[in-house]
C-alpha cells in the first residue's frame, strides 16, 4: 500500500504505518469508525495511504505535539485530537521554521547501519506548501476520554515527561497499550518542554499499573512486552548523569545533554534502555 509508506496488519483490525523517517503512525480499525493515532511528519501521502486501509469514519489522535507525530495532521479534513499541554508546542513544532529544519534533516537523513546520508524525502515532494501547511484544526482531551470504535474502545491516559501533554491509548479487552514516544528504550528527556526524571518515573509506575500485555511504541518495529518497564525503571531510578556521553543534538545544539544507558547492556540486548537527559531535568 502506497508509494512512501510500508502498511503491516500485525493483529486483526491493527495496522502499522511505517516510514522512511522511522516513525510509525497506528490505525486501529472498528465495526463503526477507525482511529488513526499519530501522523509522523507527512513527508508522503498519508491520507492516501490511510484509506487505503479503511473507508470508515475516521478519528484522529495525536500522542504530543512534535512535529514528527503531527506534522501530517494538515493532510486530513478531520481535525486531530490533542492533550491541552501539548497545544503551544505543537503550533510552535509545525511553524514553518521547524517544518523547514524538518526538510532539511531529511534530505541528510543519516541510515542506522552504515552511517551514510541520503534524502528519504518523496519524489514530487512540494517543499513549499509543506513547510506553509501548518497544523490544521485541533480538538483537546482528556484523561480517561473514550474513542468509541464500535468493537474496540481506546481510552485516553497521561503519561507525561517526554512532554508535559503526551498521552498513551489502552484497549483494555484487547491488552494493547500505545505509548508514542512517551515510554520507550530510547527516551529523550532534555527538550525545554520535557519534565523532570521524577516525573517520567511516575510516569513507568502508573503504566505498571494498566491492564495491558503488549506495548506499541512510535519508533520501534517490534510490539513490546509489557516486562520491558522493567527496564525501563531501572535505567530512570538507578540513573548517574556523570556516567552518561555527550549527546549533541542538531534541534538544539546549546543543550549539554548526555545519553545514560542501563548498565550491563548492549543495545542489542532485549533488556536496553537509554534516557538523553540534561542537568536541568533531574530532581
């Protein structure tokens, strides 16, 4: 399906959208509407491929307000569903400067495994009416709102650090919880908008406490396993800035932040996680 985007159907009625940036947007299908959670950065034509998947009624949620997960609201008629907290960053992260940053960066985009760049962007990309698209209309919600899909129900949580307004979807009978980037083995946490390592902590052990077995997390592949908060919280109560390595940073360059990872692990190694941290969010 599509022409930029790869389309995996990895449970009945759960599809994932993955893309050349590696950023993955999630449509969940009902009997009555579809919700596609996320919107990556709208390199390609997401709406496109959306319906390539489903012509249902469709709702739109975004997990925080970077432009790497809403930057392709502006491709849709419906408007995007996003908490409060998040609204001044997300005006702020699809201006036209951070969409011009954002084209730029992908026209260098630097591949995982042998280092060298290349431009993922598409062909025909109209860069101008990119960068002036903006972020369209926005709707706020809440904690313990309900998407009612018909079969399926995703349930609105906080799960606030990496920004102060991201937000988690759980389908209680289908044990799926999708995180965004709010909990994941690589966590960002030196942002000016992020919040403070204590926060993020709190963040893990309500997470704990959900009734979900698999985690879908906005920059991995692979469905996580809920043990992996394990992890996770023993990289976050056990962390030592002075262990850590410079992490520099093209967002923000004047930001000393330094990565610290879970000691005794490769990253490789199922049980890695890593926190990019600054002075300013510890406590």
């Amino acid at each position: 399906m599509g022409d930029y985007y790869q389309v995996t159907e990895w449970r009945e009625g759960y599809y994932r959208i993955g893309s050349p940036e590696n950023v993955f947007s999630e449509v969940i299908i009902g009997t009555d509407k579809a919700l596609l959670f996320d919107t990556g950065y709208g390199f390609g034509n997401l709406a496109k491929t959306v319906k390539e998947i489903t012509d249902l009624p469709l709702i739109i949620v975004n997990s925080h307000g970077h432009v790497d997960h809403c930057g392709g609201n502006y491709q849709f008629d419906e408007p995007g569903y996003l908490h409060p907290a998040d609204m001044e960053l997300s005006y702020s992260h699809t201006s036209e400067k951070m969409r011009a940053l954002s084209v730029e960066q992908a026209k260098e985009t630097r591949d995982i495994l042998t280092g060298e760049k290349h431009n993922i962007l598409p062909e025909k990309f109209d860069e101008d009416s990119y960068i002036t698209a903006g972020i369209g209309d926005l709707i706020p919600m809440e904690e313990g709102q309900i998407f009612d899909l018909g079969d399926k129900k995703l349930e609105v949580v906080g799960l606030p650090g990496h920004t102060p307004g991201s937000v988690g979807l759980l389908e209680r009978e289908d044990e799926i919880l999708f995180v965004g980037d709010a909990i994941n083995a690589h966590l960002w946490l030196f942002l000016p908008e992020s919040l403070k390592l204590s926060d993020y902590i709190a963040t893990l052990h309500k997470a704990q406490e959900l009734p979900f077995s698999q985690m879908v997390q906005a920059h991995h592949p692979m469905i996580a396993e809920k043990d992996v908060l394990t992890g996770y919280l023993d990289t976050a109560e056990n962390l030592d800035i002075g262990k850590g390595h410079p992490y520099p940073n093209a967002i923000f360059p004047e930001i000393a932040s330094v990565i610290c990872a879970r000691e005794g692990y490769d990253f490789r190694d199922p049980g890695f996680s890593s926190i990019v941290i600054s002075e300013e969010h510890l406590g």
